[in-house]
C-alpha cells in the first residue's frame, strides 16, 4: 500500500506501517525526527498523488477546544485552519484517517466517527483523540491497560511543548498499521465519504 501520512514530523507512523512493507511517506513543513520517507513542505503539493490511504494530523493550534478562549481573538485562522481540514477530507484518497484532539471540527465540519485514549493501545494515559474516517473501520483497541495519567495536558511550558503534546502514541500507530494496512488488499465496493 502508498500511505500518506500528513502532518507527520516525528515519523512514528510511518514507521508503523514502513516496517511492515507499505511505501509510506510522511509530510510535513518540518523536517523528520527520524530516518525515513519524508517530504518536507506542503501537503499540498502530494495529495494528487496515487495513495491508498492517507492519516492526516491537521496542526490543533486554531482548532482545540483547550484553547477556546483564545477563538475570538483568531477567527480568521480558525477558518484557515477549518478550510485546511476540508482540503485533507475531499481530497482523492481513497481511504482517510483525520487525527485531532476534542475541536471546532466537531461543530463546524461534522462530529468524528471515534474518540479513542491512549489506554487503550497500551499506555496508561488520557488524551482523547477524535477519528473523522473515510473507508476505514473504527479502530479496535489492543491492549486496554490501567492508569489514567494526563501527561500530555500536564506538560511542562516551554519551546517544545507543542511537539510534545502531538507527538503520535506508539501503541495507536501500531494498531493504524495493523488494522488499516491490510485494506489495501480489498477493492472498496462503495465509497463513504468524509
């Protein structure tokens, strides 16, 4: 399978699918912290690409709702931010994955398919994460464990906590690559859309 996985500077989940055989490619305006297929700048350029599968991770910055009482104050790059969405969500692909935390996207665009946690793939933590899905299954959890730890929400200030916080779980990269990389196999009867 070609995935695409948009938005992507830390390469977690390309490697999740790169090791099990997929051409995947990440993309984002920074570089990759890790080896691998990556290009450097706008997504734009490769979503007419011949993909099978693209997961985007489209920047919260504008569209968290923990940063909601900063909305009045920047509503033309929520729209900037919400116009970039819709470009990931209609564009080619056959099969799409958007990854956001809780946002406006729920109440300006539609509501996500799923809300999964951390916990649920193996790591004893809470940060809840919406799946807005085209042609691809809820995903299934792996590995439910104990321990609700809000360590991203408690990171500490500084330089990189934004990368910090959006930094892919390893545990839901694995289940995206186990689950989703085998579609590629099936021919899709129907077409649902984003």
């Amino acid at each position: 399978m070609r995935v695409l996985i948009a938005c992507e500077f830390s390469g977690i989940v390309r490697e999740a699918f790169a090791k099990r055989g997929h051409d995947a490619w990440s993309c984002d305006l920074l570089p990759s912290e890790i080896e691998g297929q990556h290009y450097q700048g706008d997504v734009h350029a490769l979503l007419d690409g011949n993909w099978d599968l693209m997961i985007a991770h489209p920047p919260c910055t504008h569209l968290a709702v923990s940063g909601a009482r900063w909305f009045t104050e920047k509503q033309h790059q929520q729209m900037e931010a919400l116009k970039f969405v819709l470009d990931l969500m209609t564009c080619k692909i056959p099969r799409i994955c958007i990854e956001n935390p809780v946002s406006v996207i729920s109440t300006r665009i539609r509501k996500p398919d799923q809300i999964i946690q951390p916990w649920m793939f193996g790591h004893p933590e809470t940060k809840a994460t919406c799946l807005w899905l085209k042609n691809l299954p809820k995903l299934e959890p792996t590995r439910i464990v104990e321990g609700r730890e809000q360590r991203v929400w408690k990171e500490s200030p500084g330089p990189d906590r934004w990368k910090n916080r959006s930094r892919t779980y390893l545990g839901i990269a694995e289940a995206m690559a186990e689950q989703w990389g085998c579609l590629g196999l099936y021919k899709l009867k129907t077409e649902t859309h984003i």
